[in-house]
C-alpha cells in the first residue's frame, strides 16, 4: 500500500509517495522544477551567445565571477544553480562546481545513496567508471533496479533528458538535495 506525505526540506517543499517507510518517488517544488525550467528556456535559444551568457549565469550566482569558468564543464554549477533557486544550497558560500568535490563531501557526510528517487541528482562516471566527471537530475525511474532517466546539463552542449543504465558511464551515487550546512 502506498502513501502520500508533504515535508518541508530546506525551506522547499517535497510530495513523497512511500511504500511502507520506503520513499518510491519524491517530487520536489524545487530543484527539478527549476532544472525543467531551465530546460524549457533552453528550447528557445538559437544563438550560442544565449546559451554562453546562461552557463556563465549558473557560475556567478554559484559565487564564481572568473570569467574562465566559460571554459569549465557547467553540469554541477547547473544541479547547484538549481538548488539555489529552490533555497536549497548545498553548501555555505561558493557553491559546488567540482563533481568530485561533491562526491567527496556527500560521501564523507554518509549521504551519498546508491537507490534513487525522482528529484536526487545522481553523479556519474562517464569515461572509466571511477573518476566522477559528471551530474544530472533524476527525473524517471525507468526500471527499479538499473534503469534511470536524468535531465542534464552539459550534454552536447544543451540540457538533455538522458535514459542511463547503472553500467557504464557508471552512476557513483544519489544525492537528495539539502542544505549542506546540515550535511
């Protein structure tokens, strides 16, 4: 039997569908929304210079106004991007922007999962499996047990929905979005 629950997480709030004390599916009012919002805009852009000043966006409200960054991989400046917009930052001050340093943190804070639920955003390993080079939301469950479609930023230079196998690129782990103060 399956229950529905409100909570308030970070000053966001979650609509959880639970089996038993099992979370099947979370849908937060908040970074995935965002992150879908940020898709549709992308939908619109037909100049590469749009696409340059949204990324270089993500950057400077994450706290990074170097403009190099134009240069950086951009997916987990656009997870912490989105957090942010849902009052959800995952950390004091500069956001992540590293996916090995969120990585890190998450694991050392023991809240790095390896079950999602829709609205964690999942880090991955693109090219060897090991060395974490890449994040995206989790916005379906395909199938329980390997099968997960992300939103992406990144992904040939746009945001994309992408259906991944837990094989190669390999998924290290879920994160649940919240305020990385309490983390």
């Amino acid at each position: 039997m399956t229950s529905n629950e409100m909570i308030l997480v970070g000053g966001a709030l979650f609509f959880l569908t639970k089996r038993g004390q099992e979370i099947i599916t979370q849908t937060p009012q908040g970074p995935l929304d965002q992150c879908k919002k940020q898709y549709e805009i992308w939908q619109t852009y037909t100049a590469q210079s749009e696409k340059n000043a949204q990324v270089e966006l993500y950057f400077r409200e994450c706290g990074y106004t170097d403009s190099s960054t134009g240069t950086w991989a951009w997916c987990m400046a656009l997870v912490s991007f989105c957090c942010l917009r849902s009052n959800i930052p995952l950390k004091s001050g500069k956001q992540f922007i590293n996916t090995g340093e969120t990585l890190t943190h998450y694991k050392n804070a023991g809240l790095l999962k390896s079950t999602p639920v829709v609205g964690d955003f999942g880090i991955m390993a693109l090219n060897d499996g090991i060395k974490p080079n890449h994040v995206g939301f989790v916005s379906k469950i395909v199938d329980e047990s390997s099968h997960v479609q992300f939103l992406e930023g990144n992904y040939s230079g746009g945001l994309a929905y992408v259906e991944r196998k837990n094989t190669l690129p390999k998924v290290l782990g879920y994160v649940t979005p919240t305020r990385g103060d309490n983390a």
